[in-house]
C-alpha cells in the first residue's frame, strides 16, 4: 500500500465555515470529502451536527461525500470503525486519481488521522481516554448505559469515573483491528481562522438560525418518529443533550437555549487547547483568517506538486486572549 497518499485536511473551531472551505478546495482540485465528526455519520441528524449538504451542491453539481449517513441513530459508530472507514475512503478515492480531503473538527478522530500510532499498542486508547476524562460522571454513566446496557448492568461501582472509562474503551476493542491512517498518508492541514470572540458571535449567530430552521423538530422526530431514545438524545450531546432535557421539560426554551450556547462555546474553547497542543507537538496548521483565505488554494497547488511550503504565518499557540470570557 502507498504510504505516502497526500490529503488535505481541513478543521478547526466549529462553526468556522470548514465545510465551505473544503467544498470550494474540493472543486477546484477533484477532491472527494470525508467527514471527520462523530455524528454526522448518523441519519436524520442534520442541523444539529451541521451537515450542511446543501454547501456540496452547487450549479448542479454535487462534491462526493463519505461517512456521512451511514449508520443508523440508534445505530454503534466509534473510533475503530471511523478508522477502517476512514482508512477504505482514502484508498478508494485516491485509486480514481481524486483527492481525498478530511473536513472536521472530532479531536479523537483527529487524533487518528494525524498522529503515527503503531498497533498493537495503546495510541487509540490513549487518545480516547483524553476525551473520556473530559466528560463528567453522569455523562460516562449515560454513554456506558445507552451504548451497552448488559455492561452497565454488570458493572459494580457505577460512580467510579475510572471504571467507567475503562469499560467504554473495551467496546472499542480490539485495537490490532485498526488500520492505520496516519501510516498511509501525507497530509496538510488548513483551518479557517477567526479570533475567539468571532467565533463566540459566530456560534450564537449559527445556533439561533439552526433553531429557527427547525432544530428543535428534528429532535422531536428522532424520539418520536423514529424511536431513539432520550437517554441516547442526551448521549449525543450538546444540541441533543440540551434540546431533549427541553422536550422532557427539565429546561424551557430560553434556559435550553442559553444552556447550550454556553456548551458550544465551551466545546469550542476545548478544541482549541487541542489545537494548541498538536502545533507544541509540531504539527504545522495553516490557519487562513477572511483576508488570508484566498492563499489556501496555491498551499494546495504548491503541496500536490511537491513544492516547498512556507512556514505557517500565525499559530494559535502563541495567541493569548487575556482574562477569561464567557
């Protein structure tokens, strides 16, 4: 197998516009999209992780799109899945002469793609176990009960946060199973820049358009058309989370509302200190501000044609905000 395949990925923040940056990229150089959020791989979840699949469609014409609806909401999607998923796309695309083009912001995921694990090993369980350490008790407690209920059952100390952990990252195993990506491929990574108060604004500008376009029936439906469970709803997190404890009259609409753009904006402030850390452990991200966004298809010319790439002119790491904000 090449090892060397070149991708292009694009992240960041959410709510930054990376599924428009990597369509317009994709247009011009033949690229195929493959998605890198953990829930966008579920049907009937569209505004609340932002598929936005009207951007992939324009004159017409339609960017090809990967793990996006393919599994069902009630449905298992996890890291090694993502991987052998991810892994398949990669090679297929790039076996047509396209380009594939990773567009997400999932930090695990991320993890896969970007960082060298060698397997067997402990790389992926590390990485999940990052994110696992972030949640609280009663969301480890609500991800083991919807995700397997017989383990749930079976588990002793259900208010240990560390059993809890460990016995999510068995229903990932066997790691051995897990193809690597970062092993086959050569990436560069471009992420749209904005400084964190824009992107607050942005958020809360997105989250009110999102409600008002039906967001809170999209819930609605998943629960009562097609089954899926609060407990599973709030599993999802933030817009599921949120909407569901709405639905069930835990929260009213403007709690809800206000709730859960604190949530976004936190989840955002989370993904930057990731970002932080993979720029200190010398990953280059091109992060490209509105002025700077048209320089984005000259470092992909210039990277698909084995050019040498300038040295990234701003990096988040060095950017200090001040005192904290909400």
């Amino acid at each position: 197998m090449d090892k060397n395949i070149k991708v292009l990925v694009i992240t960041g923040p959410t709510a930054t516009g990376k599924t428009a940056l990597a369509v317009d990229l994709a247009r011009q150089f033949d690229g195929e999209v493959i998605s890198v959020d953990s829930r966008q791989v579920f049907r009937g979840m569209d505004l609340g992780t932002g598929k936005d699949l009207q951007d992939y469609i324009t004159g017409g014409k339609s960017v090809p799109y990967h793990l996006i609806d393919v599994e069902e909401p009630e449905g298992d999607f996890h890291l090694l899945r993502f991987c052998n998923d991810a892994a398949e796309a990669v090679t297929d695309i790039a076996s047509r002469g396209s380009l594939p083009m990773f567009c997400g912001g999932t930090a695990m995921y991320l993890d896969a793609i970007l960082k060298g694990y060698e397997l067997p090993g402990g790389g992926f369980e590390s990485a999940k176990r990052t994110l696992l350490k972030s949640k609280t008790l009663e969301e480890l407690q609500d991800m083991l009960r919807s995700r397997s209920p017989e383990r749930w059952e079976a588990l002793k100390d259900k208010e240990n946060p560390v059993r809890l952990i460990r016995a999510l990252e068995m229903l990932d195993s066997p790691l051995a199973q897990v193809k690597a990506i970062a092993g086959m491929i050569k990436p560069l990574v471009i992420a749209p820049y904005y400084h964190r108060s824009e992107v607050h604004r942005r958020i809360e500008q997105r989250l009110d358009q999102r409600l008002d376009a039906g967001m809170i029936e999209e819930v609605e439906a998943l629960h009562r058309e097609k089954g899926v469970s609060y407990a599973r709803l709030e599993f999802f997190g933030l817009e599921y989370r949120f909407i569901a404890l709405y639905l069930q009259g835990v929260l009213d609409r403007d709690e809800m509302r206000d709730q859960l753009l604190f949530s976004i904006r936190k989840f955002a402030k989370r993904q930057d200190i990731w970002f932080r850390k993979m720029e200190r452990e010398g990953l280059n991200i091109y992060w490209l501000d509105e002025a700077g966004r048209a320089q984005a298809p000259e470092l992909v010319r210039r990277f698909l044609n084995d050019e040498p790439l300038p040295e990234p002119e701003l990096r988040i790491m060095d950017i200090h905000y001040g005192p904290k904000t909400s």
